[in-house]
C-alpha cells in the first residue's frame, strides 16, 4: 500500500506518541507566533491545526467524497498566517492566494486517488474515485482546474502583480490546462474500451511542480517586475 512504510503503520512511532508530539508542536506554535508575531497569526494558526485536525481528519475524511474539497482548505491557511505574520492584517491579495490553493487541492489530490483507488476504498476513505465514475472525476478535475487557473489570474490585479509573475501565470496554467484535458480524453477512451491506466500520474506530479513555480514567481515578481 501506499502509505504501508509510514512510522505510525510500522509501528516505529505508537499512536500515543504521535498524539502527544503534535499536540505540544501546535501548541508551542500558537503560543510562539502570540509571543513573538502577532495575534492574528497565532490565532490563524490555531485555526488550521483545528480545521485540519477535527473538521477534516475526524469529521469529514471518512464521511464524504468531497472529504478533500473542503478539508483541503487547512492547507490554504499558511498564506494567511504569513501574511498576517508580515503585516498583522489581511486584504484580498492572501485571499486570492487561499483560493488558488483551494481550487488546486481537488485536481491536485485526485489524480493520486484514481491511481490507489484501491487502498482508499479498502482503508474506508470514500474519495472521489473511490465512490465515482472515472468521467465525474475528469469532469470535476476539470472544472476546479479552470477555476484554479482563473484564480492564479486574478491575483496579477489585485495584488497587484508584475510581468514575471503574469508570464509565469499564464505559461503555468495553459500547461495544467492541456494537462487535465489530455486526462480526461484518456479516460474517455478507456470508457470506450481503450485502455485502463489513464496515466493520472502525470497530472498529480506536475501539480505539485505547478504549485512550487507558482509561488515562487509570487516571491521573485516584487524584486524584478
């Protein structure tokens, strides 16, 4: 399985351990953002580690097949606590930024889940793939990677955002968006009797480049644009 070499699987680390060591993690970083940052970051971080933890990990991963739609939206908040960290507020321009991570999530984590549909279901994890037809998939990866590729375009005049990152935005999104349409002719083929593997790898590795290169024209555009 996929998750099978994890510490908490093999035994490595036990449960009570790992309870114990997450629980003085978060709240030393909750505590050391409120001493030495501000209190709005202290306070968004408090609120992802419990939006992760009990709306997402306990509440609605073994409940929904929209599980990481709205459970993915704990891994928006670092953009907020970075921006309240800098600036002690929040205007639109991290929101946009929370949104763009928020519409990545699905395309992003759904892919992998079309390539160990397997594990999820027999772990209990209704994911998409697991509880859908391979076309609701493509169609949905489909429909939040425009919107992502939207959202990324926003940003340039709200921020508002130089050259560098416009190039980049767009050359980014035009490849995600021939990527996630190559994904959904694959398995329109193979609904058609072509073959199995729709290669949903592809797109779920070049996610994550997408993210990385994304963000990283959000930090150079200032210095050169």
């Amino acid at each position: 399985a996929r998750t099978g070499h994890r510490p908490l699987v093999t035994g490595e680390v036990t449960p009570r351990a790992a309870l114990v060591f997450g629980l003085v993690l978060s709240a030393l970083s909750v505590v050391w953002l409120a001493l030495t940052t501000n209190l709005l970051s202290a306070a968004l971080a408090a609120g992802a580690i419990f939006f992760y933890v009990v709306i997402y990990t306990l509440g609605l991963k073994r409940r929904t097949p929209q599980n990481i739609v709205w459970g993915g939206a704990a891994g928006c908040f670092p953009v907020l606590i970075g921006w309240a960290a800098v600036t002690n507020s929040l205007s639109w321009a991290p929101w946009v930024m929370f949104a763009i991570i928020f519409f990545w999530t699905p395309p992003h984590y759904w892919p992998l889940s079309l390539r160990f549909k397997d594990d999820y279901a027999a772990a209990g994890v209704p994911m998409l793939p697991v509880v859908a037809s391979k076309t609701r998939v493509g169609w949905e990866i489909l429909i939040y990677s425009w919107i992502m590729v939207a959202a990324s375009l926003l940003l340039i005049p709200v921020a508002p955002m130089g050259w560098i990152y416009s190039v980049v935005a767009v050359t980014l999104g035009v490849l995600w968006l021939y990527e996630a349409h190559a994904l959904m002719h694959r398995i329109r083929k193979a609904a058609r009797g072509g073959p199995e593997d729709v290669k949903p790898m592809r797109l779920f590795h070049g996610s994550i480049s997408y993210l990385a290169l994304l963000f990283l024209a959000i930090g150079i555009d200032p210095f050169v644009g």
